[in-house]
C-alpha cells in the first residue's frame, strides 16, 4: 500500500526544492541586471556584415510595422540585410512586402516567398531557407511581431564580438500588447520574471543561457558546423542552444537589447502556443538526454537537470500533492502533513510574490500597484493553468510516438 505522508512529504520536498532553485537564480539575475546597466556599453571594433532573418507565414497583420523597425535600427544601413521569409503565406503578406520593397529601393531587404512544396513545413525550415541565402558573418533572427529598439542589434553584436567563445548573444523581449487584457498582464508578468530574470542568473552563476526564438545573433560559421536549424524542433531555439553547448561555445545574455512583441490575447492561442512550447522542449530532452551520461559539459547537464525538473519533476509533484490535499480536505484520506499545509501555502505565495517584485524594479514602468494585485491573482489561477498545459503538451506527445502522428506546427495567431 502507498504510505501517502511519505508521497505527500516527497512531493513537497521536490516542489520546495525547485522553488528555492528558482529563488537563487532570480537574486543572481538581479545582480546580473545592475552589472549590465551600471557598466559601459561595449564598442564595437568594426560593424560586422548582418543578416536579419524574418520567418513569416500569414502575418499580414503584423509584417509592415516589424520590418519599418527593422530598417530604422541605429546600425550602419550597408551592414546589414533584411530577408524576409514569406513561408507559403495564404493572406496578403506577399503584397505588403512587395511594397515595402518599393517604398525602400536602396535598401537590402529581400523577400523569399515559399510554395506548399518548399515552405509551410514549420520556422527551422523557413529560417534553414532564409540563411543559405544570406551572405552575413553574423546572422539575427526576429519573429515577425516583433518591433526591436534602435540599438537591439548593435547590442548584440558589440556583446558577440567582445568573445570568440561565444557562439550566440540573446536580447530580451517585452510585451507590446501587455495592457490588452488580464492574460496579457499576467504573461507580461512571465516574460519579466521567470523567463529573463532566470535566464540573467543562469548566466551570472553558470554561463548558461538559452536561445529564445527571437531577438538573437549567432555567429554563421557556428551554423554551417550544426548544419541550421532542425526542422523536426517545435522548440527551435533551445534545440540549437543544446547544439552549441555540445560544441563547447557559449551563449550569453544582453538585456539591454530588447524588442516589443505581441503576445496571445485569448485563452485558446496561448493554450495552443504553450503545447507547442511544451512538446518541443520534450523533444529536445529526449534527443539530447544522452548528454547526462557523459563526463564533460558539466554546465549543460545543469540545463538539462532544469528542464527535467520543470516539465517531469514539478509537474508531476504537484499533481501529487494538489491530488493528495484535495482527498484529503474530502475526508479519504489522513495526512500528517496537513497542519502545516496552510504555513507552506503561505511561504510559497510570500516567495512567488517576493521573486516578481525583485524582477519589476528592473523594469521601467512595472512598479504599479495593480501589478501586485495581478501577481497575487495570477498566483491562484495562471500558474495552475500551467500544469494543465504542461500535462496536456506530454500527453500529445506520447500519443504522437504512439501513433507515429507527424508533427504539425502551430503558428501563433496575430491580434
């Protein structure tokens, strides 16, 4: 029989112990942060050749305000070409960056346009296609929601130029749409604190980070020795991080360099959007896993070990003890634990609200109060509706091994 007081006390060790992980990063992204903002801006020694890629497919909502940023950006405007995949778009994208092309006669901005044949296979495949044809020593990617502030690039390039260890340098992104509505305002709250202020304290105790799938540069002879982009990724960009920590280089994060982007407005999008999330990084734990056994990239097993932890370990911890507290408040079930069950809740929603506060006075124009109220409600209601995303996107994936289903991207909707 299962002695549930010892499953309950596991289960609270395992979910304690990632919080308090997550904890000591946030402190050392905080000092991460006031580094970078108190230190100078690096110079560049000389204005490398940049190819910008943009994959799009379908963004005629979005497409026309990402590539005017693109061409205002405060880099030398002979050091860099836009291309603009047009992955196998069925609106009116293709008619969009035709003009832009005509208003900008003189500028390096190209535009790929896919069929059902060559395109419409997912991002690694359009970004694959958009990179044979650049010509770039260095290569940066934008989604194309994305509107990047005027010195994001020259960020990232004076940062990936300083060491010839680093393979790729990271930006940060904002939510453009953050005061849309609620779900807006809570993945605002996300991105700030358990996205970058995680990725700053990989970086200041273990130099670690990971590519997100925008606002990045990489160098181009890095991605001739992977080969691109694996186009069976969903999770792209940490497929690749994993990739270059194989090699032996390193990817460090600049959080001065930041874009706007537009993030889902409805329940529906963001469930969809975060599955995806969720079956792609499982992927590329199950591909790379093997890296555990080995002697050497002690600093990528740490990220292989958080990833595990998050999608296996606290899922699966707090499934267990939500399971248990609720058999338990109906009478089924008798719990030793259960007198301290209400000072462990408190504690959890001290420590969730402490690591965000920390996060926003980074932030220009986060310490509201109303962002205090919507981190206590987002505690009781956004980060549960994780666990049913993180449950739903393994389960899928299971089904897609067993049922040998091909995988099918999911493009996130534009507002």
């Amino acid at each position: 029989m299962v002695n549930v007081n010892l499953l309950g006390l596991i289960a609270l060790i395992c979910i304690w112990a990632l919080l308090m992980i997550n904890q000591v990063l946030v402190v050392a992204g905080y000092l991460y942060y006031i580094k970078v903002t108190r230190s100078k801006a690096k110079e560049l020694p000389y204005y490398p050749y940049i190819s910008i890629l943009v994959p799009a497919h379908n963004e005629a909502k979005v497409i026309a305000k990402t590539v005017e940023s693109l061409l205002a950006l405060n880099y030398p405007r002979d050091q860099y070409e836009i291309i603009i995949i047009n992955d196998n778009s069925s609106d009116s994208s293709g008619d969009i960056l035709e003009e832009l092309q005509r208003k900008n006669p003189d500028r390096a901005l190209k535009v790929i346009s896919t069929d059902a044949v060559t395109g419409g296979k997912g991002k690694s495949n359009a970004l694959n296609i958009g990179y044979k044809q650049s010509k770039g020593e260095l290569l940066a990617v934008y989604d194309a929601d994305n509107t990047p502030e005027r010195d994001a690039l020259k960020y990232l390039a004076a940062e990936i130029l300083s060491d010839p260890k680093l393979a790729a340098v990271i930006g940060k992104f904002r939510t453009r749409n953050r005061d849309a509505n609620l779900l807006t305002r809570f993945i605002n709250i996300e991105t700030l604190s358990f996205q970058w202020m995680a990725q700053a304290g990989r970086w200041q105790l273990l130099n670690l980070c990971t590519i997100p799938g925008t606002n990045f540069i990489v160098r181009r002879d890095i991605m001739v020795q992977t080969g691109g982009w694996d186009i069976n990724a969903m999770a792209e960009d940490t497929e690749l991080s994993f990739r270059i920590y194989g090699m032996g280089y390193k990817i460090k994060f600049m959080p001065l360099a930041v874009t706007w982007e537009q993030e889902p407005q409805t329940l529906k999008v963001w469930f969809r959007q975060r599955v995806r999330w969720v079956k792609g990084n499982i992927y590329v734990l199950i591909k790379h896993f093997p890296v555990l056994f080995k002697l050497k990239r002690q600093r990528m097993k740490f990220d292989m070990l958080y990833f595990l932890s998050i999608y296996f370990i606290l899922l699966a911890a707090l499934i267990i003890s939500d399971s248990l507290f609720l058999l338990s408040a109906l009478g089924l079930i008798r719990l030793t634990l259960a007198s301290l069950s209400p000072l462990l809740w408190l504690m959890a929603i001290f420590l969730f609200t402490i690591t965000v506060f920390i996060t926003l006075t980074t932030e220009k124009g986060e310490m509201r109060l109303s962002n205090l109220y919507i981190t206590l409600l987002m505690y009781f209601t956004y980060c549960k509706l994780w666990m049913v995303v993180a449950a739903y996107g393994l389960a899928q994936y299971l089904i897609d091994i067993i049922f040998k289903r091909k995988f099918s991207w999911y493009k996130t909707e534009r507002f």
